[in-house]
C-alpha cells in the first residue's frame, strides 16, 4: 500500500509503503471494543477500602448494666455510633485490573491504524520540524492540512518544538510511537504519522 508523504506545509513530499500486515488488516470492531474497554478500565484507580465493624479490633464487653443505667444498652465498641468504630457501609476495594494478553493489544492496534487508512483519514508527514514553535504557527499548519481533530505520532521522540506549538490547540494531541493505543486512534478524526513513526509502528506491530 503506497501513501503519498507530505510536509507541514502540505508540499509533496515522495511516497512511503505501507506494510499491509500493519495498515491493511480487515476492521475487527469485537477486537477494538476489547481493547478500547481495557484501556478504559485501566485507567480506573482502586478506591481506598474503610474499616468495617469486624475490622476494628476494640472490646467487645458490655458497657453497662442491662437495665437502670438510663442509657442505651451497647454491648460492642465497635459498632458505628462510637469513635474509633467501624465504618457502616463504607466503600470496598474493588480491583480494576482487568488482563489482555499481547496478542490481542497488537492485533487492535494494528486494526485502528487500518481503519484509519482505510477511512482515508491516515496522513503520512515528512517530519515535525517546525521554524516556528508557536501555536499561530500550528493553527497555519493545520488549516493547510485541513485537519480539525488530530493524534500525530512522532518516533522514538517527539520534536519539542512541535510539542510546544500544539500545546495550546484544542483537539490535537501529540504521542511518541511507543505511546501509540487504540483508544487516543480511534478518538481523533485523523491520524498524522512520520516517517519515522510508521517504521516504529511496525517494527512494533511486527515485532
């Protein structure tokens, strides 16, 4: 699969091939509904589990006489209405840490990266070598690119000065290849990828 490769300014800029183990996989929606749930679930932070009744180590004898004291019959100082007590139905800890072995982690992203292409809404740039590191710059650039919402992948770096002129755009989020995922693909309308970052993604994918 032959792609055209293009500079920031939109200048033609030769072609690259694609390797079809990588771009040109067919779309497998059961796969990226796996892995886009486990990224999301990932994510999720365990919650602090409280100190329940039969948590709480405390004396477990009758404060006071059954009847006469004029106050009520406790017989734990443990229950929850005491100080140092037991929380009553206080949160538990709940494990968040669901497994997705590798295989099926490279196989999705291997499918978001061709559905992209397959949508047209892959773009290959020659570089991230920007003159000016400023975000009037950026907003220049992706008028000419015609590109509203977009995940662009460096390689094994990302250049700085781009990084700080997209900094300050809504919508435009920039990864490193080994920050590639599923989830960040599929939620920006066009993928903008390097030279360099196609060459890392499947040496990835492939690897």
């Amino acid at each position: 699969m032959k792609v055209q490769v293009k500079t920031l300014g939109a200048a033609d800029a030769g072609e690259i091939e694609l390797d079809e183990a990588v771009f040109g996989k067919e779309p497998r929606l059961d796969i990226l509904h796996r892995v886009v749930t486990w990224q999301l679930e990932k994510r999720r932070g365990t919650a602090r589990g409280a100190r329940e009744r039969s948590d709480v180590q405390r004396t477990g004898k009758k404060l006071g006489n059954q009847k006469g004291g004029g106050t009520a019959r406790h017989g734990n100082r443990a229950a929850p209405q005491f100080i140092g007590g037991g929380k009553a139905h206080g949160p538990r800890v709940r494990d968040f840490n669901p497994g997705l072995n590798k295989k099926i982690r490279t196989l999705g992203l291997a499918t978001a990266l061709s559905v992209k292409a397959a949508e047209g809404k892959l773009i290959v740039i020659e570089d991230f070598a920007i003159a000016d590191a400023k975000t009037k710059s950026m907003i220049a650039i992706l008028a000419g690119l015609g590109i509203k919402s977009g995940l662009f992948i460096d390689g094994a770096e990302v250049n700085l000065g781009f990084r700080h002129a997209s900094a300050n755009v809504p919508n435009i989020d920039v990864l490193p290849a080994i920050g590639a995922n599923v989830y960040d693909i599929l939620n920006h309308d066009t993928l903008v990828l390097t030279r360099a970052a196609v060459t890392a993604l499947e040496a990835r994918v492939n690897g």
